[in-house]
C-alpha cells in the first residue's frame, strides 16, 4: 500500500519542472519578439501532461492514506488546488493549440502562464508541509 504513496513526488517534480522551463522560454521569446516554435509546442503540452500527471498521481496516492490525510489541516487546500491546477493547465494547452490562429490570445496565454507557475509552487508548499510537518511525524 505504501508503495502507492511513493508515485506522487516524482511525478510532481516534473510538473514543476515542465511549467517553470516554460515559463522561462515564453518570457525568453516575448523579450526578443521571437515567433512561437516547436520547442514552445513540446514545452507546453509536456507541461500539461506533467501537471496531470501530477495530480492523478495525488489522487492514487492519497488513498492508502486517506484517514491521516484528512486530519492534517492543508490537505483539503492542496486537494482542490491540485484539481484547479490541472483544469489551468488543460487550458493552456487548448490555448496554445489556439495560439497560431489567434496570436491576440498571447497574452492570456502568459498570464495564465504565471499565475499557473505561482500556484504550483504554493502547492508545493503545500504539499511539503504536508509530508514534513505531518506525516512525517505521524509514521
């Protein structure tokens, strides 16, 4: 059953990972007015797919543990933040899709972007409070 538990946080870190790297070339590109490319391509839609895999790894992690999980008094913050973040990230992915047709969505792109990157990191707070402050201490 433990073993269940150990999936989530490598998944996690590339569903950071993904986004920040992102996040770093979108800046790069609209600093030097470079048109979007490949790379930003395969960049946002491996960040999608980190970012849920991410939180389907949170769901099956969480079940062996459900009981103690619900005890610790951020859990249900970083449930629903872990929910939120994936539907984010689902719509950047459909954006960027959208992006070379409607090159005006940029900006929402961007700023969805930021606020998507900003979240994440909260959420790993969040979730190293959770294992360090609790349940490390439970076991």
């Amino acid at each position: 059953m433990m073993e269940l538990v150990k999936i989530h946080p490598p998944f996690v870190h590339f569903g950071i990972a993904f986004p920040v790297l992102l996040l770093i070339v979108e800046l790069y590109y609209r600093m030097n007015k470079k048109p979007i490319d490949g790379l930003h391509a395969l960049l946002t839609y491996l960040s999608v797919v980190a970012v849920i895999l991410s939180t389907i790894t949170g769901i099956i992690a969480h079940e062996p543990i459900e009981d103690k999980l619900h005890t610790i008094p951020v859990f249900e913050t970083h449930e629903v933040l872990g929910l939120i973040l994936a539907i984010l990230f689902l719509g950047i992915g459909v954006l960027r899709f959208l992006l070379p047709k409607k090159e005006g969505l940029r900006n929402l792109f961007t700023l969805l972007l930021v606020v998507g990157v900003l979240l994440l990191f909260l959420q790993g707070m969040l979730g190293g409070k959770i294992v360090y402050n609790y349940l490390l201490k439970l076991s």
